[in-house]
C-alpha cells in the first residue's frame, strides 16, 4: 500500500473542511431518533437475556432455582455454571489489549457483588426480568472487603496497563533539607461509575460460525480480536457494527462477561439474543475509577518555588485483577521541581475491576495536586495563579524532555482575562455576592495526555465523481462522524458534506480505538493520508495523460479542491476527477491510509494538551449548599479540527470535574459490599440546573511534532484541573480545604463548626 | 416484576372492592409503585388501576373556605393552578421542588402521600428492613446514615418520609380522606404516617382496602398566604431528595405573628410538625432570638440515628431560613429555582 | 393472561396485543411497535431519557404501565418533525450543538417541547434549565442544551 509521504511535520495544509465548525454530520439523525443504537435493533426471533447479579461480594453461589425461572411463562433457557458453555480461553486470561479478568459463569465462586451468577433468555423482556429475580439465589457468604481500612495492600507492578509504578526524579531528601516551607495534604476520592445514558447492550446472532453483533463499541478492532480468540472462531467470521454510542467514556473499550454471556447463549440456543445491563447492573462488572487516598507534599524555598514534589496515592482494585488508577503520576508533568518523586500501593477490595474513565489517573491525580499546590500558594500567601507561573514547567519535569508544543501560559492568561481573575483577594471568605452567598474562585491547571495510536482507512474516488472515505474508528458523542469526516474531505480535495463516509464497523480498516483522545488525531490522520492517496493516483493518472490539462504539470504543480484537479499556475486549467478517470477508463481509485507519528519525535519531546480552569463557586452561608456559579477553561491543544465541537468535549469534560468535585460517589455497604446507590437518583451526576455558565476558550497553538497534522486531542483534558479548581474555590469561599471528593454539605458544615472550635 | 391481574374499575365502590382483595394495590401515576415493582420491592398481585375513577381530579373550595383536592389531581396541574398557588404559595413551592417536571405530570397528589420511603436499603432488596418485612431488622443501622432520621426514629426503623409536598401540608393541618371497605374516614395528615416503634417500623396508616380519595386544606390554611416559604436543602441543585427541608408559614398582623406553622422534612417517618419552635413565636414580634430560640426548639428532641448528627444542625439552620424568609413575604412570583437555597441569585438574575 | 390496548402514536392508531399487562410504555414503543427512538437509560424515572408526550404532557415513559393509558395519544420523538421539515426544537438541537452522543436527545427534546408547551416561551435561563432538569445528559451538553432552549425558543415565538 502506498502510504502518503508524511510531510515535514506541522506544515501539512489541510483544506478547506478543517477548522469550520460544521454541525453534526448524523444531527438529523439523532435529533429525529433515527440514529440506530445497538438496542434499536431486532433480528427475527430474537430472545432476550437478563442476567441474575450476585447479591454478596465475596463467597460461592450455593443454589438457583432454575425450576421456577423456567416454570415461569415465556422463559426458555436458564444458563448455570452448571450448563453454561465454556470460551475457547479461559476468562481469566487476557489475549489481547483492552480486555480484562471476566465471569462468564465459569464457575459458582463470586468476586464482588453485582458479579453476573445466572443469565435467563425469554420471548419477552419482563418474563427474563422476573425469571432471573425466580432463581433467588443461595450463598455461602464470605466477608466482604470494601473500603481504604477493609483492603488488602500490595506493591504494585505497574499501574493502569504496564505504566512503571513508581517513579523519582532528583534527590528528594537533599531538596527537602533546603526547603523553608512544607506543605501537605491527603484527599480521597471515591469510587466513580462511568455510566453512560446508553448502558452496556448486545445484540449477539449467529449464522453457523459466523456470529454478528450490535454492540457500542469504542474499540472495533481490538473487540473483533479478543472476540474470536474468545469464541474460537476466525475473526473474519466477527461482524460488529456500532454505528452510534450513547456515551462510552472508557467503558465501551472492553467486551466484558455479560456481553460473552449473550454470545454464548445466542449459540447455545439458536436465536438471537438481546441483552441490556439494567442501571444498577452498570455498578458491578463494567469497570469503575479505582477510589484512591492521596498525600501530597510540596517542600517550597522561601520564595516560593518547589524544590521537592511528592505525590503517593493508594489505589483500589478488585481482588482477582490488577488495573490501578495512576492518579500520583499527574505529579510528573505539570510543575517544575528539582525532585519528585510519584509512587502507588494497591488495595484489592471486592469489586468489580476497575479501569479507565474518562481521564484515567489524571482527573484524580490532578483532582489531589491541584489542592495541594493551593494550598502551598496559599501558604506563600501568592496568588494561586501568580504561585503556578513561578512554578512554571518549561521541560517536562519527570523526563526532563522539552514539550512537543505548550502554550499553558497563554492559557493561564486568556482564562484569567475572560474569568475577570484580577482582584481575587488572597485569604478565603472575603467575598459575597449582592445576595449574600460566600463566593470563592479558584484555578486548576488541566493536562491530558496526547498519545497517537496506529489507524488505517481508505477512500475511494469513482468515475461517476462520487468519493468516499472508511474507518472503523467509534463516535461515542465526541464527534467523530464529523471531525473525520471534515480530514477525510479535505484529504480529498472535496467539501465534507459531498463525501461518502463511513464508521462504525468491522469490516472497515481498523481505525484503532476511541480513547485516550487519540481518535482525531490518530483515526483522522489516516482518512487524511487516504484521501490525499486517492487524489494522488488520480493525479499521477492525468499527468501522464497527454489529452489532460495537467499532463506535465508535475507533482508540484497540481492541487485538488472541489472535486477537481487544477494547475498551481494557472487555476483555470484543470478537470474533475471524473473527467480524469472516466478518459483513462477507471472505474474508481482506492487510496490508503495510515496515521502515525514520527518515531524521533515521539522520542524527543514530551507531549500534552494543556489548559487552564477556572471556577466560582457560590455557597450559602449557613446551609453550605454549593453552585458552580461559573467555569471558564482556556485550553491548546494544537490543531482544532472543529471549534463548536471541540468547545463541546471541553466544557462537557469541565462538567465532569464539576461531577467529581461535587457528586459522584459510588457508595458501597461496608458490611455487605453491596454498592447500595447504584442508580441515577442516588448516584449523583449534574442536572441542567448545576451548570449556570461554562464556557471553553480554545488557544492557539501550533504543534510541529505531535503528528503530520499537528493535532492533540481534547477528549478528556476537560475534566483535569477542573475538579481542583472547583475545591479551591470553595476553599476560598469558606476556609474549608476539602479532604475528600464529592465535597459534601456536611464537611463544609463540620468545618466551620471545627473553626469555631477553634 | 412479577405477573398480576390488572383491573380498571369504573367507580369508587367498584375499586374499594377490588382493592380489599388480598395483594391488591392501587395504581394511579405508577412512579412511585412501578418503580418499587421493578426492584421488587412490591409485588402486587392485582393492580387496582384507579387512574380514571370520576370525581377525584378536582380542586373544590368548599363552603366553609377549607380546599379539597382530589387524590386524582396531578401534582404539576395542582402547582399550576392559579388560584391554589396564590393562596398556598408554600405548597406549591414545595410541590414545584420535588422530583422532576415529567415526574410532577405523571405522578397525583394521592401517590405523593402513599409514596414510599427512599432509605437505601428499602430499596436493596438483598438488605433485611423492618417495613418491607417486619421482623426481619434494619439493615441501615450501622450502614449508611447520612440521610436517615434524626427524629421519632427507633430501632426499628431510621427512614425518612421522602415528601417535599406533605411537608407544607402538615404545617397547614391538611388532612387525608380514605374510602374503604367499612366506609369513609378522615385523618389528619401528620397522624396519617405512623412513627416507628419499638417494636413497629411504621408508615402510611392504610387499612387493607383503603383508598385515598381526597385532601383537605382547612379554611384557616389560607391566611398564611401572604408569609409562606418552602426550602429544601439538597446536594444537587435540582432532582434530588432533601437532606432537609423546612416549610415556614405565618399569619402576622400589626407586627405580631398571629399565628405561624413550621414543618421539616427528611428528618423523620412522617413531616415532622415543629409545635415547640411555633409555640416560641406565636403572640409574638418576632426577634432574631425568638427565631433562633425557635429553630433550637425545633430540634430539641432530635438525635443521630447514625452518621448524621450533622443534619440536626442543618435543619436547625434552615428552620431558622426558613421563619426569616417567610416573615419577609412570599415572593411575587414562584422563584425559579423552587425551594432551592439559590432562589434569590435565581431571582436576581 | 393476553391483553391488548389501543394508543394513537403520533397521529397512527396502533392495536396492540402484550403477553400480560407488565410492559410500560416505553417498553411497549419499543419492543412491540418499533418506534426505538424514545430512549432507555435508567428505566426508573430518574433520567428522562424515555420522555414522551402523553395527551400532551411530557412524561416518563419507563414509569407508566402501557395499559393504564390505554386509548391515550402518545407522540414520541419520530412525529415531532413536519415531513423533512425539523420541529424548531430539533434544529436548534442540531445548531447550537445540544448534544454529543444522541442518547439523551429524543427525551431532551420532548421534554423541551413539553417544557415550552407548559411554560410558554418565558425566556429566563434559570426556569429553562430548573423544567429541564429532569433530563440528565451524562456527555454533560448542558451549556449547548440551555443554548439550543433559548434559540428554540426564540424561533417559537417567531412562528407564533
């Protein structure tokens, strides 16, 4: 295949697409419900599942009574450890990337509660609900170990999937013998369930060994894998579509025991087979963020500056699994310090295993650093923002790598500018509103990540004029049917809204995986370098074309817009691509893609998008209640395909700091291990009315070495920063240094009370 | 949720006939009972579906000036109502703050009252609870506290009555009217949920068969039109159940509070009546020590049923928002943000 | 025990026969008579995704037994358009980016439709977002969705 010659790097032009903020390519789609979700869909003789949920944590199942499930009108199989089939590999086993230790009733032990024990296929949704509710499981109950003081404690490996788990830069002993100041906090934060409006589903069928399924997805390539290594069956015998998402946020990533359930009980009994996680089923096998306890310590010169950064967190996983949240590695990348040092203990408790939400070791680690740095501002008596830029990282400080590109002090500055930071009087609890609430403001500074995953796609140009361009790559609400499309259209030479595009499918070229904001730049690289590919074939067919207008041009001296090829010198000489290929007799050129980056510059430079929030919180006086009166973020994050989308990630990600600062916790019973709020009325996200103002400024910045294109990503960056700029805030409205996330009334409350105190 | 007969009476006597029957429930909105259907919670098996039964779905002011309102009538369309909301702003306030806009249209006034608690482990169906099977113990002791009772609970049970709406109600002496079986009767509102016991979980005070058919606002409800707020703290700022809530109402004339009624809510089994903080105001010019003397009032008998000492002076705190703000006036209009603690910015936007 | 029930969904008459009387409403569009736009997300009142009108009132579809509105008229997120012709609602949706993923959306905008049927066009933000607070987008398109509400509400009162 021919690959698009990668162009000096961060001076590939793209066209005429890029850049618009277009609206959303599927919008009439989804506004007019016509959008097709793996659920929407319902093959003939579809059965659907409902799995039973273990009711205790830790301990065996002892008896179901299958009797009463299958006695009961419209349930037609019952699938037991006892008669359940096995996978071709054990669950236990993790072939591929993105899968993780599953219950696929291989056996009546039980891990954590809400572990699937039992899955009952019926003609009717309601008769597999109470089917499953008739098989009253028996147990024989260990204690369950939930909690910071329940767990057991481990030294890790590594942390996340293989990332080294402990890491020290300089001599932090010798650095802290020079410091004037100390400071150091602990904050905890909870469990946190990803909980996408659209819960987990499958739609599984098979034809023979061919099985297809609908399933949302954010990982085509890597789930048709570890699928067939599973199932034991050729991967071309996989079809998945997942055409649209309803929200993924890291846990669509991985196929996990319910999903395998329905794909061996539809081969069991040879029907199709729907089954869709009920919300409280969403709190048990379809991963979490770990809950972690973090210290940081910040040793400061007299002046103000850190000499010694030490950021350790404890971090949950279940008991059989090993994904930690790498939350004390946020310690690595965003200040400057002679020394720091970043370290994890694990803590196996029985839940599910955990993995990664949107963010993943970022939003929690930043969640506890941000605290910490305002709190050594504060100690400094600096102004928190003034107190960042003194500590201002020029290299990346856990590699001592210059940065792809940063343009965090613009952001810091564009930020303050909108959010009228100026003025912000230094001690807490100075300011009120005209109504009388306790006002406070804080900063965060927000770093993600900007990793770039191996893509593929092709396009297509027809003799008839028609183009079109291919990926497998997921839009789980980022936009991705837009943005890709808008690359794929300027790779093209086309405007977007006259190109064929597909995502969403197996049988597409493996667009690698919608997540660590990767996707545009990874997925949209490679629709780029296919669509220039196909436009480059078409040209080499015209140059040599004596009858063409561009015959001789040269490779220089021809460019593609429109549909049509033109000459650099004289613009009205040229032809359409289907004049071209008509004459030469083609019926279509296909052009292929691969995005990538540099191998020496992925080596040499440390790469991020950066931003800067900023939050004010108002907060009643007595009764402690808390609003987020207004966020502002300030973000680079180099090439921005489409600006109204890209605010969209942004200020949704800010939401979610805003949801972890102030709502999300996944409470388990200590005595049972149970998660006992696990639906949307006790697991809190944000309501309309939580989110008066926020607003996402998009700084410039040009990047030359992330990729071809110079584009970073936006995806998650949203939520970093966000989420202690929100606790500062609320510090500085009330004196009160939060200790745990969500903040609760009640610990702003017993914070004034221990203040009175004294 | 299990198989039930479901049957749709054409009146009162037909219904009240059907509902006797045993394991029979009345269906009205469904959010309540439907929801508590799924997780299992209530497994009826006859649904009595009393949703079009005639003559429940009015408003009546009666001849003596007290208001009656069908069990039938929704709770957005009772918020709504021009006149009710004028007369009872507290009520519609609190009415206006709970659950959401769709819930509010589907759900009727009556099912508001029958309405079942939101303690978590009601709700776990795998945790032992006193009310879903007495006998069998309270699992929430000792487990997660912080929302439950810090008033009139016991042993047996530590939930909390869940309800924005009976609140205000209580504190205007509204009662409940019940058509069963043996006929008709009327209980006071508060009476109508009974505490938990030492040896009792309490709840709704309903005899097998009983159907609630209508509400009562006595003619004296009225003249608190003019000094009525509703404030219901809550850890989202809409679509959340209350930590607590407070429903202050007075009658002032000449600087003196005639008269004043004080209810609070997410502290106990029932909409907690605070007669104590009422007694310290009433005859009275009220002062910023009279009204924290209330409020202290309010909570004199208050303990932490667990984890949640805090709410004792929380609801201390609003009780005392709440008096204040209800001796400054009703607002002109209902606030934007119903009940929140954040009604003013919202009004002053 | 069969049961069978007629609705009028968006303007069509529908005679529905259910294996016994569990099914809600929403399971009913769904699973039986194929209109999926109208979303599940919590299936117990406590997201709104599955909002529909009922003679006119928005309410949880997840939260009502099929047979208790029996002969009601249901207009669910596939009859809001005029042929090719969007509601003012929808492409204020789609203008002002109100949402990322689409799950929520069928319920976001009957519920707006409801809300503004309610209401009326009273154009204060706060209002707008306390009526729309009972539908929870988890992508958090809260700062699009206010933005959509005031344009669709400044494109309804045009027509009006």
């Amino acid at each position: 295949m021919a690959d698009t010659p990668i162009a000096p790097a961060g001076h590939v032009r793209l066209g005429s697409n890029s850049g618009q903020s277009m609206t959303r390519r599927e919008g009439v789609a989804k506004v007019t419900g016509k959008a097709n979700y793996a659920a929407d869909n319902k093959p003939e003789g579809l059965l659907h599942a409902v799995y039973l949920e273990s009711g205790i944590a830790r301990g065996k199942v002892i008896s179901l009574n299958t009797e009463a499930a299958l006695a009961h009108p419209g349930v037609v199989h019952v699938m037991t450890p006892e008669n359940a089939p096995s996978l071709a590999v054990s669950p236990d086993e993790k072939p591929v990337p993105f899968s993780a230790r599953m219950e696929v009733l291989q056996d009546n032990r039980v891990r954590y509660a809400g572990q699937p024990i039992a899955l009952v296929l019926a003609e009717t949704l309601e008769a597999a609900t109470e089917g499953a509710r008739l098989l009253a499981p028996e147990y024989e109950a260990e204690p369950a170990r939930i909690g910071f003081e329940n767990g057991e404690a481990y030294d890790p490996e590594f942390v996340t999937t293989g990332t080294p788990p402990a890491r020290q830069v300089g001599d932090i002993d010798a650095e802290r013998k020079k410091a004037a100041h100390t400071v150091e906090v602990t904050v905890d934060t909870p469990l946190q369930y990803h909980n996408a409006m659209e819960p987990h589903v499958i739609i599984a069928q098979w034809d023979g060994d061919k099985l297809t399924i609908d399933m949302p997805n954010q990982a085509i390539g890597l789930a048709r894998a570890g699928i067939a290594t599973y199932l034991g069956i050729d991967p071309e015998n996989v079809t998945l579509r997942s055409p649209y998402l309803g929200g993924g946020f890291g846990s669509k990533a991985v196929v996990f025991g319910p999903q395998y359930l329905a794909m061996l009980a539809a081969r069991e009994v040879g029907r199709p087979v729907k089954l869709v996680l009920r919300r409280d089923q969403m709190f048990g096998p379809v991963q979490h963020r770990s809950a972690t306890r973090q210290t940081v310590r910040i040793d400061l010169d007299k002046d103000g500056r850190i000499l010694a950064l030490d950021h350790h967190s404890l971090s949950t996983t279940s008991s059989f699994d090993d994904w930690l949240e790498s939350a004390a590695n946020a310690s690595l990348s965003i200040y400057a310090s002679p020394a720091i040092k970043v370290s994890h203990t694990g803590l196996r408790v029985d839940t599910g295993t955990p993995g990664a939400v949107r963010a993943p070791g970022l939003a929690s680690g930043t969640a506890a650093l941000e605290v910490a740095v305002d709190a050594a501002a504060y100690r400094m008596k600096q102004d928190p923002l003034d107190f960042r830029l003194l500590n201002y990282a020029e290299t990346d400080p856990g590699t001592g790598k210059p940065f792809s590109a940063k343009a965090l002090r613009e952001c810091y500055a564009e930020g303050a500018a909108r959010f009228g930071w100026k003025g912000r009087p230094l001690e807490p609890g100075q300011m009120r509103d005209a109504d009388g609430y306790l006002t406070g403001w804080g900063v965060g500074t927000a770093l993600f990540h900007a990793p770039f995953f191996p893509a593929k796609a092709s396009a297509v140009i027809r003799s008839d004029g028609s183009v079109g361009a291919q990926t497998s790559g997921a839009d789980m609400g980022q936009g991705a049917w837009t943005a890709l499309a808008q690359m794929a259209a300027d790779g093209l030479g086309m405007p977007a809204d006259e190109i064929e595009f597909e995502i969403g499918h197996s049988g597409l070229p493996d667009g690698s995986v919608a997540g660590g904001s990767a996707h545009t730049a990874s997925a949209g690289s490679a629709l780029f370098a296919a669509g220039s590919d196909a436009v480059r074939q078409v040209a080499e067919i015209a140059m040599n074309d004596p009858e063409s207008p561009l015959y001789g041009a040269g490779n220089e001296g021809v460019r593609a817009s429109g549909g049509r090829l033109h000459r650099v010198d004289d613009p009205a000489r040229g032809e359409t691509y289907a004049e071209i290929l008509t004459r030469a007799g083609i019926a279509e050129v296909e052009g292929q893609g691969r995005g990538r980056r540099e191998k020496s510059a992925a080596e040499q430079y440390a790469m991020y998008s950066h931003g800067a929030v900023f939050a004010e919180v108002k907060i009643d006086p007595d009764l402690y209640q808390v609003r987020v009166s207004r966020l502002v973020g300030a973000f680079a994050a180099g090439r921005i395909i489409n600006p109204r989308l890209a605010k969209s990630q942004l200020n949704g990600g800010m939401i979610w700091g805003l949801s972890f600062a102030l709502h999300e916790e996944g409470i388990h019973d200590l005595r049972s291990g149970r998660p006992i709020n696990n639906d949307l009325a006790g697991y809190h996200v944000p309501v309309l009315a939580d989110v008066p103002s926020v607003e996402s400024i998009l700084v410039e910045e040009h990047d030359p070495h992330a990729n071809a294109l110079g584009i970073k990503g936006v995806g998650e960056i949203g939520i970093t920063g966000t989420v202690g700029a929100i606790a500062n805030a609320v510090w500085h409205a009330t004196g009160v240094r939060p200790q745990r996330y969500p903040i609760h009334i009640k610990d702003l409350l017993e914070g004034e009370l221990a203040r009175q105190r004294g | 949720m299990n198989l039930f007969d479901y049957k749709r009476p054409s009146s009162i006597a037909d219904a009240v006939a059907a509902g006797a029957e045993p394991g029979a429930a009345y269906l009205a909105g469904g959010t309540n009972l439907l929801d508590l259907m799924k997780v299992g919670a209530r497994k009826p098996d006859v649904l009595v579906d009393i949703s079009r039964l005639p003559g429940l779905g009015e408003i009546e002011t009666l001849q003596d000036g007290s208001v009656r309102i069908g069990a039938l009538v929704r709770n957005s369309d009772l918020a709504r109502d021009a006149g009710f909301a004028k007369a009872y702003p507290a009520v519609a306030e609190a009415l206006l703050s709970g659950a959401s806009a769709q819930l509010r249209n589907a759900a009727t006034v009556g099912g508001n009252l029958m309405q079942q608690t939101r303690c978590l482990y009601f709700y776990d169906q795998q945790s032992r609870c006193n009310r879903r099977q007495p006998g069998a113990g309270c699992d929430a002791i000792g487990g997660e506290t912080g929302k439950h009772a810090v008033l009139g609970w016991t042993k047996q049970c530590i939930a909390t009555h869940p309800s924005d709406f009976c609140v205000a109600l209580a504190a205007l002496d509204a009662s409940v009217e019940l058509q069963g079986p043996d006929g008709a009767r009327s209980v006071s509102l508060e009476e109508f949920y009974t505490l938990p016991t030492e040896d009792t979980p309490g709840g709704a005070d309903v005899r097998p068969g009983e159907l609630v058919t209508a509400l009562t606002l006595p003619a004296d409800a009225a003249h608190f039109a003019g000094h009525a707020r509703y404030i219901k703290l809550r850890d989202r700022t809409s679509y959340a159940f209350a930590i607590v809530s407070a429903a202050a109402m007075a009658d002032i004339s000449d600087g003196v509070v005639q008269d004043i009624r004080i209810a609070m809510g997410g502290v106990a089994a029932r909409p907690w009546r605070a007669r104590a903080a009422e007694a310290a105001l009433k005859s009275k010019a009220p002062t910023p020590e009279l009204i924290s003397a209330a409020a202290e009032a309010a909570l004199a008998d208050a303990s932490p049923s667990g984890d949640n000492a805090y709410k004792i002076e929380l609801a201390k705190r609003l009780v005392h928002r709440a008096i204040e703000q209800a001796l400054a006036g009703t607002p002109q209009t209902i606030p934007a943000l119903p009940g929140s603690v954040f009604a003013a910015q919202a009004a002053g936007r | 025990m069969t049961r069978s029930l007629t609705l009028t969904i968006n303007g069509t008459k529908h005679d529905i026969e259910l294996e016994d009387a569990r099914p809600t409403l929403l399971d009913v569009l769904r699973e039986r008579v194929g209109l999926t736009g109208t979303k599940k997300g919590c299936d117990r009142g406590q997201c709104g995704a599955c909002t529909v009108l009922v003679d006119g009132r928005r309410i949880n579809s997840c939260l009502a037994l099929a047979m208790s509105h029996d002969g009601a008229e249901i207009t669910t997120i596939e009859g809001v358009a005029d042929g090719e012709t969007l509601h003012p609602v929808q492409a204020a949706f789609i203008e002002n980016d109100g949402f990322q993923c689409g799950y929520c959306t069928p319920g976001q905008i009957m519920s707006a439709i409801g809300l503004f049927s309610e209401n009326g066009t009273a154009n204060d933000p706060e209002q707008l977002r306390e009526g729309m607070s009972g539908n929870i987008c988890r992508c958090a398109a809260y700062a699009g969705i206010t933005e959509a509400l005031l344009d669709a509400q400044t494109r309804l009162s045009g027509k009006e």
